[in-house]
C-alpha cells in the first residue's frame, strides 16, 4: 500500500511539473496569463491520465 500511494505521489507531482512548463511554454510564446493557465490545466490532465494508465498497465498501481 505505502508502495503504492509512493508511486501515486510521484504520478502527481509529475503531472504538476508537466503543468508548471506547458504554461512557461504558452506564456514564452506570446501567451496571454488566462491561456497559460488553460494550457497547465490541459497538461496537467492529460499528463496525470497518461501516468496513471501507465502504472497500470505496469501493475503498479489498480486492482
């Protein structure tokens, strides 16, 4: 279980990393703050779900 909830906390906080540069990204390019924002919620989502169905797929994390 504490394995587990590791591997999740990981997920996450890459997930956030990938968040912080697509808005660095949107904003570098011209971007106003509010698609900046926009383009880190996008990552963020798309990032956590490609993460979390990896770890499945591994078998690290699921039932």
């Amino acid at each position: 279980m504490q394995q587990t909830l590791m591997y999740v906390i990981i997920a996450v906080l890459a997930a956030l990393v990938a968040a912080l540069v697509g808005s660095f990204v949107a904003v570098a390019e011209g971007g106003r703050p509010t698609t900046a924002l926009k383009a880190g919620a996008l990552t963020f989502a798309g990032a956590l779900t490609l993460l979390i169905v990896v770890m499945d797929a591994l078998g690290v994390v699921g039932s």
